[in-house]
C-alpha cells in the first residue's frame, strides 16, 4: 500500500504508475492533472503543432528540390559518382572509415581520368548504369592501412556485368600486369598471396 501525496489517500501499489520516484501521484490523480494541463496548454500546443508543420511542410518542398537536383546530377555526371563509390568502400574496408583528404588526394586521381580509364574498357553498347567497377584483386585482399591509392589504382580496376561481378564476388583475383603486383604485394595478407595472378 502507498499513499497518493495529491488526493491522500491509501491505495494499492498496482494504482500508481511504475516510477523511481518516492512521491509520485496515483494513477487517476495523474490522469486529472494532465487533462487540465493540456487544455490550459491546448492554444500553445496548437500554435506549435501549426509552426512545426510548416517548417516540415518547407523541409519536404526543400528536400524534393534537392533529390532532383541530384539526380540530375548523376545523369550528368555519372562517373563522378561511381569514383566516389569505389573510394568509399575502400575507406570502409581498409581506413577504419577515416578520410584525412580530399578523393582526389587519396584516389591518386581526377574523376575524369577514372571516367577516361573506365570508359575506355566499354563494350558497344555499354554505358554507366549497366556496368559494375570491379577491383581486379579485390578490397578484402588487402591488410588493413594499405594505402586507398594502390587499392584503388587504376590498374587494378575493371568493367564487368552486374551478373559478372556477383559471380566473382571475393572468391579470386584477375590477373594484373607485373609492374603493379611488386606494387602490391607486401600489402596483401599472407593467405591471399599465391592466389594473385600476375
């Protein structure tokens, strides 16, 4: 049993609400109190319901322009977007999610000289929305800290199908030019090394 503080009254415990409070109302004396405080705060309430509903009103208006503005955008410039892509799920996998520069700084390269290699490998009749970047040797590969330039180095990147690049997922390397794999080498974990086909 407890008293209620506000009607003073004994009651069984089950009639207050669960509360680490020492002197809290019952139930039904709660219940009173937050009838009367809402609608002596109903007006306010309502002016800020009204406010907060424009302003959401505003941000949807806002928000609608920006994701056209952005897919515009990538219609435009689609290649911008796919460097930055393949940059961060590198930075994912082996900077611990840390970006210390720019993309270009860390890429070791513009957008558009990924545009001009990628482009390069298209098959007629390819373009950007039908084609997956793959990392020849893939990111897993490589030791945590490896540097997100020689990860990403131009050399090790390819076009492949959607259904291509599924299939391969992580299981093997393609082969890569000699010159790069010295590059690399020290930066793959050990159990990856012999499968590397250079």
């Amino acid at each position: 049993m407890k008293k209620c503080p506000k009607c003073n009254e004994l009651k069984s415990l089950d009639l207050f609400p669960q509360s680490k409070q020492t002197k809290i109302s019952c139930k039904s004396c709660k219940s009173e109190y937050d009838k009367k405080h809402y609608l002596k705060n109903k007006e306010r309430r309502l002016k800020q319901s009204h406010e907060y509903n424009k302003i959401k009103t505003k941000d949807k208006a806002w928000y609608k322009r920006e994701c056209e503005y952005m897919k515009k955008r990538r219609t435009q410039n689609p290649h911008v977007f796919r460097w930055r892509d393949v940059f961060n799920r590198t930075l994912n996998q082996v900077k611990n999610n840390k970006k210390s520069y720019t993309t270009q700084k860390h890429m070791g390269y513009s957008a558009k000289e990924f545009k001009t290699h990628i482009e390069s490998q298209f098959k007629e009749g390819q373009n950007w929305s039908d084609v997956s970047i793959d990392h020849k040797i893939p990111i897993t590969w490589f030791k945590k800290n490896t540097p997100i330039h020689l990860v990403n180095d131009l050399r090790n990147l390819q076009v492949l199908t959607l259904e291509e690049n599924i299939s391969k997922n992580n299981y093997y390397a393609d082969k890569v030019s000699l010159d790069y794999y010295n590059e690399i080498i020290t930066f793959i974990m050990d159990k990856y090394k012999n499968k590397i086909i250079k």
